[in-house]
C-alpha cells in the first residue's frame, strides 16, 4: 500500500518535480486545496500525485499550443 502523503511532503514532491508538472501543484495548491482534495478523493499517494502532475502539464502544454 502506497504511503499517504502530509500536505508538506506533496508540497515538497511537487518541487522535486516542477519541471515536469508539479509546479502548479507546488504554486497553486493550498493546504484547504489539499484538505478538500483528500476529503473528496481519499489520500494523496506519490503514484496519485505523479498522475496530477502529469495531467497538469499536459494541460499546460495544451494552453501553451493555442
């Protein structure tokens, strides 16, 4: 089972992965951010959160096409 992450501990996965997607976490998400997200989704996994970044840089690569 995958170790469920402290808000400060994704705060710092996101900055260990800025570049490829964890900035907006690392920019953008709050502790609320993050309180809402495990209260409607379940904790926040290293593997969860590689998946968010993922799709937060595809997003960003989208915005940046148009």
């Amino acid at each position: 089972m995958a170790k469920h992450l402290t808000y400060e501990e994704l705060m710092d996965y996101a900055k260990q992965h800025y570049n490829r997607g964890g900035d907006m976490t690392y920019e953008c998400m709050t502790r609320e951010t993050f309180d809402m997200w495990v209260n409607l989704f379940g904790p926040m996994t290293k593997p969860a959160a590689l998946r968010m970044f993922r799709v937060d840089l595809e997003y960003e690569r989208e915005i940046a096409a148009k």
